[in-house]
C-alpha cells in the first residue's frame, strides 16, 4: 500500500485466478495424444480440463473451424493457491538449468505468462508413465493495473525473477 500509495486495502492488486493451456500442436487429429495431455492436466491441476475449440479455419495449418486444437483449466480460490504454492516450491526448482524466471512475460495490465517445455518438473507426472512429453502454459491474471504493479505483487509472493543484468 505504501509503495503506491493506495488509500484503500482493496485497491491493492491480487491473483484473480490462473489458466493452464496446452495446445495440441502437431498431433491434431491424434486422438490418443489429447487423452495423454487430458489425463497429465488433470493431475496436475486436480480439475477436469475443457477443450478449446478453432474459431476459424485456416487451410495452412489443416485446422477446421471447430476443430480441438488445445486443452484449458481456470483454477481459483483454493486450488489456485494451491496450485500456486506447488509451483513455486516444488515445480520450478525442479525444472532442468532453471536460473529464475524472465521479466518478459508481462503483458501492459501486470498479468504474468510462463511457458514450460515439459511437464516432468511437476510431482504428479513421473517418467516411467510419461509416452509423450508435452509444454503447457501458465497465465496469472491479476488486478494490476500496469506492469509494475503486477511485477512487486509476485516478486513479494515469492517468484524467482532473475536479475536485471542477467
């Protein structure tokens, strides 16, 4: 509240909730392939994912309009801190050559995007089970109202940015 300057508690930004995606990418017309990232996001999160569905065709990509090109979970409240607190302690750290997170994931509001390469850093998710190793995408959606307010809010929540010189 000091730092800027709000009169009110209520005023200070917070995580409104955070949105896992996965797209399907490549193995669009695998079927056993969206079971595979429906089942890892569903242990992942503890919630039963929902397919995104193509607005528009695109011939260059072989997508159909109404195709499922992708998988989402929206968690909030409890298991959006739960979520949270997992990520943090448990997740990043193990994820291969992690040396903190880039600043270059905010957008103009203070929301914050992280992309994983593949989803063995969660402890949901072992080796042995794992046929097709996938990415997924984290988005936190904050109240914040600029960049620098999004950016103290996780930095006091804990996240491990990297340096600015780095």
């Amino acid at each position: 509240m000091e730092k800027f300057g709000y009169k009110n508690a209520m005023a200070v930004p917070a995580i409104k909730k955070i949105t896992i995606n996965v797209g399907l990418g490549r193995n669009l017309k695998d079927k056993e392939y969206l079971d595979v990232v429906k089942n890892t996001i569903t242990k992942i999160t503890g919630q039963k994912p929902v397919e995104t569905l193509a607005r528009q065709s695109i011939s260059n990509f072989k997508i159909r309009q109404g195709m499922v090109i992708g998988v989402k979970v929206t968690l909030r409240n409890a298991k959006m801190w739960d979520f949270l607190e997992k990520l943090l302690s448990v997740s990043l750290p193990r994820v291969k050559d992690f040396r903190g997170l880039e600043m270059k994931g905010f957008d103009n509001n203070g929301n914050f995007s992280l992309g994983l390469k593949e989803n063995l850093c969660f402890p949901e998710i072992t080796a042995d089970e794992l046929e097709n190793a996938h990415g997924l995408e984290i988005c936190l959606s904050t109240t914040a109202k600029k960049i620098e307010e999004g950016k103290s809010l996780l930095k006091e929540l804990g996240f491990p940015f990297r340096s600015e010189n780095n």
